[in-house]
C-alpha cells in the first residue's frame, strides 16, 4: 500500500482535475498526498542566459493564479479527508517532480498526462510521463486526460 504519494500536474485546471478526479485517489485514504504544480518554463520565450535565472520565473499574476489553483486543489483534498500538502515549482518538469519525490520520499508519483489525438504529434512530442519513469525514485501512475468528447479520463 502506498504511504506518500506525489500527485503531479502542469499548473491548469484540466490536469489538476484529472488528478483529483481519478478513481484510485479514493483507495489512498491513509495515505499523505502532495499535490506539485509544476509549470514548465519555456526556454524559447527567455531568450539567450535563461540557464542562469532563478528557477521560479513566472510572472508575479501567473504566478497568483497558480498558487490559488495549487491550494483549490489542497483545499479539495482535505476537504475530502485526505492528508493533503500542495508545492508550486516551475522548471524542468521532470527534473522537479523526480527531486520532489526524492525530498518528500515518495512510494508513488502520479502525473496527468494529454493524450494527443494526431500521431504526428504523438510521434514527435516530447514525452513527459515517459522521461519521469526513466528517472523516478518510485513507481509511477500516469492518469491519461482526454477530451470531454472522448469521455473524461482513464488511468492506464
């Protein structure tokens, strides 16, 4: 049975829903949750020397917004009777989430992942959920989200 569970998403409402929508968070009731927002940073808009910026460069509005989404979510959470913590980080996605579950020790990460309906985009985009189970500290559960038309969600 897991005891620490990270529960990682890209900052939006969709995946955070996606994560706290999912079937198995009702089986995790003993478990301490951590909820991460990680928000990816976009090189290509920084410019040349974003190496050498501070980790968090968010916007101090954006930032707001995804604070206040973060603590929605604890809030969701706690409400329900879980355990609940939540963390907001920007960078390397896979980088924060595989450190923070290191940091926290977790026994599971679960992250949301977009299925993308072209196979041209599926065959050239850039897998995150993919990356994290080469370097993660524990198991990994990815928490498919799909389009409302396809229905809501599925974990595989």
């Amino acid at each position: 049975m897991y005891r620490n569970i990270l529960l990682a998403y890209d900052g939006s409402e969709v995946g955070q829903r996606a994560l706290l929508e999912s079937q198995d968070i009702a089986q995790w009731s003993q478990a301490r949750l951590t909820l991460v927002a990680v928000v990816p940073v976009d090189a290509d808009t920084l410019g040349l020397g974003y190496e050498y910026l501070p980790a968090f460069v968010i916007v101090p509005e954006q930032k707001k917004k995804y604070q206040r989404l973060l603590d929605d979510g604890v809030s969701h959470l706690t409400s329900k009777g879980f355990r609940a913590t939540g963390s907001l980080m920007s960078g390397d996605v896979v980088s924060e989430i595989a450190n923070h579950a290191s940091a926290i020790r977790a026994d599971l990460i679960v992250v949301g992942h977009r299925q993308e309906k072209s196979w041209v985009r599926r065959w050239w985009s850039n897998s995150t959920a993919k990356s994290l189970v080469e370097v993660a500290p524990c198991s990994v559960l990815m928490v498919v989200v799909r389009d409302r038309q396809q229905g809501k969600h599925q974990n595989v």
